[in-house]
C-alpha cells in the first residue's frame, strides 16, 4: 500500500526533535500541589487507588475524578462520551492527568474543545483545538504518553466510511494535544503492581527499539534520547531477572526517566511495526497495551534480523549486548530470556486469538495503522504480519 498522506506529511517534518512541555520533578505529589497551587478550577483525572495514599490527607479543593467510573479498561469511545458527561467543559480551567496511559490519553482530550461526535474526532473528520492546560503526572514507567502527540482510543470500525460491527484501536495525532507541563514523581509508582509495571516498562522498551531503528524520522537527538532510554531499562531488567521483582524499588526513578526519554524519542522517531500490530489485538481483546505490545516484539524483532541482521539493528544488537553481558550473536535471544524472567511472555491464543484472525488482523493493519508501519525497520506487508500472528499463536 502506498504512504498516506499524513505519515507522508510526518516524513517532511524535518524538525530534529520535539520536547513540548516543561518538566519538572517532585518528591511528592503534595509538593507539587503546592508549587502549582491547585484549587477549585482544577480538575484532577486520576485513580482511587492513587488518590487514597498520595492526595486524599492534603484537603484539596480540587474536583477529584476516578478514570475507573467511567469504565474499566483503555479509552472507548463510550468511556470518553462517558467523561466529557461527568466533567463539563465550562466547570475547569487546568487539567491534572496523574496515572498511566489510559489517563494521559483522557486528559489530553479534556484540555481540547469538545468535538460534535468522538467517532468523527478519532477518524480525523473534526479537527483538534487545544484551549486549555494540561498537565501530566505520569504513575507508570511505560507509556511516555506525558510527552507525546497522540491519544489513543478503541472506537468502532468503519470500512469506505460505513460502520463494519467491530472495533479497533487509532491514535488521534496533534501536536496540539501534547501537555504543557510534566510532573515527575517517582514516589506515586510505590503503589504500582508489578505485572503492570513489568508491561509498561516493557513498553517503553519498545517504544525506545522502534525509535533507535526508525528508518524514515529518527533524527540525531531522537537516537541520542532512544539508546539513553534501552540502556537503563535494560539496566533495571538485568537487575529485576537477577535479583527478583522488588529489585524494582530502588529503580523507580531510572524508569520514570527512562519512559520519559522514550516518549520523547518516538514523538520524532515514531513508533512502527509492534505498535501497529498490536493494536488489533488490544482492541479485539481488550488486551493491555504493554502486553499487546510485548506479545509480538521479539517475533518482529526476529524476522529484522532474518531480513537485514546489520544496520541499525546490528547498532541495537551491540546495545543489548552490552547492557545484558552477552555478545552481539546472542543478543536477541538473551534479551528474550531476560523478558520472560520479568514477565511470563503468553502465546495469542492465551489471550483469545483465533486462527481466522490471523488474516483479519493482517488486513485491519494495513488498512488502519499506515502511520505506523511506514515506519518499519524493513518494508513490511500484509503477508509478514501473517506470518507474525501465526508464529506468535
């Protein structure tokens, strides 16, 4: 299939690197309410499991919203309808995202003029129009969405403009939805469990991969960010497949860092094949995004190696190389074994696959994720992501 028109217009941006918000770092989440002096036109997006331990004895006068009222799971189009019901657009002046992806991904739709229709916003029928403050807390280690363009959404289908029955999962991409501040605090990621952890560290991971062999946009400070980013993670991997989950603790502020590296290299760089494979699979199954990712990440990572082992993945080779102890020969397969040490790699099926979706999958991702598969560390097509699915089932 030949580029779209928008990934054709991101190959043009030649824009070296893009760091939009400022960034700051906290100790505390109290710290940071008091620097910002948060008060009643604040709205607060964020988790009960959070707000309990971190924002509940400080007496804020903020308005305090769960995420989990508005359903369970990443944003839908009747989650965000949901929202935009529960927090009226004229009742804030600053949005406050303190969570993972899911809330990143909300918040940035909340500091937007609110579209007629979430499903015409989504396939990019209605334009985006940022009018108020965003800023992002970010309570997981993965999604680097605090810094990037894109907000993320299952909404439903739609093939030659007509309504197919089914669902899938597209990123709304604007420059225009990129926070204006970020909030470091390490300290909210205590509460984390550890298989999210695990997923979203792995995220960034990934997010950081693509970007270093990013053939099209990765620019010089986009690989600089990107190969910063592997080489903590890998550190903090290394010390989690030797020493066992609570190795993490002690970690927490590399990974912050590291998922913020990552984000800010892929928002140049762009994301690719993984990415743009896994969506289906989140949005059919309603897979984590950290584990959809993961399931297809080191069978991509073979057929690159099958199809052109030097380059830049050769670079990326030495990389894990170094940071695992092994050699270049070795690299990818002690990177797998070092993963499945932090988080059990599932087959598809374990996740409800089925065969016949091998070939619909294939076809969806041609059809919906062009943005992300031009950006492919080889020429991809709908046959190699057929024989991914299969290989991963």
């Amino acid at each position: 299939m030949a580029m779209d028109a928008f990934s054709a217009s991101l190959m043009k941006d030649k824009r070296e690197i893009v760091i939009a918000p400022t960034i700051y770092k906290f100790d505390t989440f109290g710290a940071f309410a008091e620097e910002f002096k948060l008060g009643e036109r604040d709205v607060v997006l964020t988790n009960e499991f959070i707000y309990k331990p971190f924002m509940e004895e400080l007496g804020l006068k903020s308005k305090f919203v769960f995420q989990e009222k508005f359903g369970a799971g990443e944003p839908s189009e009747a989650m965000i309808e949901t929202m935009y019901e529960a927090i009226p657009y004229d009742s804030y002046d600053r949005v406050i995202a303190v969570g993972g992806g899911a809330i990143m991904d909300l918040c940035k739709l909340l500091g937007c003029k609110r579209p007629t229709s979430v499903h015409e916003l989504y396939f990019k029928r209605e334009p985006v129009v940022h009018e108020k403050e965003v800023i992002a807390i970010p309570t997981t280690c993965g999604t680097g969405s605090e810094v990037t363009n894109i907000s993320v959404a299952i909404v439903k289908d739609e093939k030659d403009g007509k309504l197919t029955g089914g669902d899938t999962k597209l990123g709304l991409v604007s420059d225009d939805i990129i926070p204006n501040k970020v909030c470091l605090v390490p300290d909210l990621l205590k509460t984390l469990p550890y298989k999210p952890f695990a997923a979203s560290a792995i995220d960034a991971l990934i997010h950081a991969t693509e970007s270093f062999l990013s053939p099209h946009r990765k620019t010089v400070t986009s690989e600089m960010f990107s190969v910063k980013a592997m080489e903590m993670i890998l550190e903090g991997f290394r010390r989690i497949a030797l020493e066992g989950p609570d190795a993490r603790m002690d970690y927490l502020g590399e990974f912050v860092h590291a998922s913020l590296f990552a984000g800010i290299a892929f928002l140049k760089a762009g994301c690719a094949t993984v990415h743009g494979m896994s969506f289906p699979l989140g949005g059919t199954y309603h897979v984590p995004h950290g584990e959809s990712n993961y399931a297809l990440f080191g069978k991509i990572l073979e057929m690159y190696d099958e199809y052109e082992p030097a380059g830049e993945l050769g670079k990326f080779k030495e990389i894990v190389a170094r940071c695992l102890g092994c050699t270049k020969e070795d690299a990818l397969r002690t990177l797998n074994v070092t993963l499945e040490k932090v988080l059990h790699l599932k087959p598809l099926h374990e996740y409800g696959f089925k065969e016949e979706d091998v070939k619909a999958f294939a076809l969806s991702v041609d059809a919906n994720q062009q943005r992300l598969i031009t950006n492919s560390y080889r020429p991809w097509s709908i046959e190699l992501s057929e024989r991914v699915y299969k290989e991963c089932f």
